[in-house]
C-alpha cells in the first residue's frame, strides 16, 4: 500500500485567501506567495494527498479574531472540516453557540503572540466553552 492510500486527517492547517477575504487593515503580518491557500487550493491539495478531513486553525496573522475565511472554508467543506476559532475574552455565549454551529470544536489560546497575562482572566470563557462541550 502506498502512502498515498492511506487515508489522512490534517490537524493543523490555515486558510488565507486575501483575494476574497482582505486582512485586517491592524494586522502585524500578511501573508502572501506560498504561504497563501484558499479553501478550493487547500481542496485541492487534500486530493492529491489524500487527505479526507482537517481541522483548521483560524491564524492570528492576517485575520485575527475574524473567522470568516475559515469557517467560509468549513461551509463548503461538506462537512470534513472543524475548525480552531479566535475569540475575544469575553465572547458571549451566544457568539460561541452560533460559532459551534458553524463548524468550529474549539478556540485557540496563543501565549506566543498575546502574552500569557493576555489570559489571566479566561475563566468565564473556558466555563463557556465547558458547557458547549468545546476546548
């Protein structure tokens, strides 16, 4: 059996298609060239891989706490892709509730970019994402 065979899931990927979906006009870092994949590209090398599903990591880099590339991409998916959001702290329930919806099993904390006091009072979020059953 060749690895191409195999069937693979793809546990950390990123969508950036600033054609359809521009930055944000504060964003530190744009990603361009070969750093760029929109869903259809992202499709297309799942394909020639073999991978059936992923779940996506909303980056901090281009975006920030937009989600709409992604959770776009996870539309159109047909249901093999999940994705990691980026929220605010204080994210309302319902917000969460609605991004639940939408695809998304979790949100992601990034010490690296925000600093770890940019988390010291997550509490009431990950109480939240306790009772939606997401991490």
């Amino acid at each position: 059996m060749s690895i191409f065979d195999e069937p693979k899931i793809d546990t950390h990927c990123h969508l950036f298609d600033p054609a359809r979906y521009p930055y944000i006009a504060d964003t530190p870092y744009r990603p361009a060239g070969q750093e760029i994949a929109s869903a259809n590209q992202m499709r297309q090398v799942f394909a020639a891989y073999g991978v059936r599903h992923a779940l996506l990591t909303q980056p901090n880099s281009g975006y920030g706490e937009d989600n709409s590339c992604m959770l776009a991409g996870i539309a159109e998916s047909q249901g093999r892709w999940k994705g990691i959001a980026t929220v605010r702290l204080d994210a309302s329930l319902e917000h969460l509730v609605k991004l639940k919806a939408q695809g998304i099993i979790g949100v992601a904390f990034n010490m690296p970019f925000h600093g770890v006091d940019h988390y010291l009072n997550c509490g009431a979020l990950i109480e939240k994402l306790e009772a939606l059953d997401m991490f």
